[in-house]
C-alpha cells in the first residue's frame, strides 16, 4: 500500500511542478521591466519540473509514464520558445 502512495505522490509532485512551470510561462510579459527575472524563475521552476518527472519515472506505472513524457515534452517546447526569444 504505501509503495502504491509513493508512486502517486510522486506523480503528484511531478505534475504540480509542471503545472509550475506552466504557470509561471504564461503570466511572463516579454514586454516587462523584470522579464529576466521573470525569466530565470521560469529557469528554475524547469529544473525543478525536470528533476520531480525524472524522480517520478523510477516509480511510475505505464499510464504514469506516458503522461510524465508529455510532460516532458510540454516544457521542453517551452524551453525551446524561450531560447528562441533569447536569440
């Protein structure tokens, strides 16, 4: 039971720090005095997303697993608009 628990916190966990992630992307104005601060809290809540979906793949079922490659999938293509505004 508690191997059950394990696996889904660590879902949960990986999945709010994607929605994080989302989060803070979304209300980013490109236009604002403070985009680069907004843009390295956008840094490290990825890094932080990256390392909670990694942690959740060790655990995951297969449905799991799908979903957390989504995930990985979502923010990549975040970092790459990102990058991609940088130059």
């Amino acid at each position: 039971m508690q191997d059950k628990q394990d696996k889904r916190r660590a879902f949960q966990e990986a999945q709010q720090s994607y929605q994080q992630v989302y989060d803070v992307y979304s209300s980013i104005e490109k236009t604002a005095p403070n985009y680069g601060t907004e843009l390295e809290h956008v840094k490290q809540e990825v890094n932080e997303a990256y390392q909670q979906i990694q942690s959740a793949l060790v655990t995951a079922s297969e449905h799991q697993r799908e979903q957390l490659k989504q995930f990985e999938q979502d923010i990549q293509a975040i970092v790459n608009e990102v990058n991609s505004e940088d130059h």
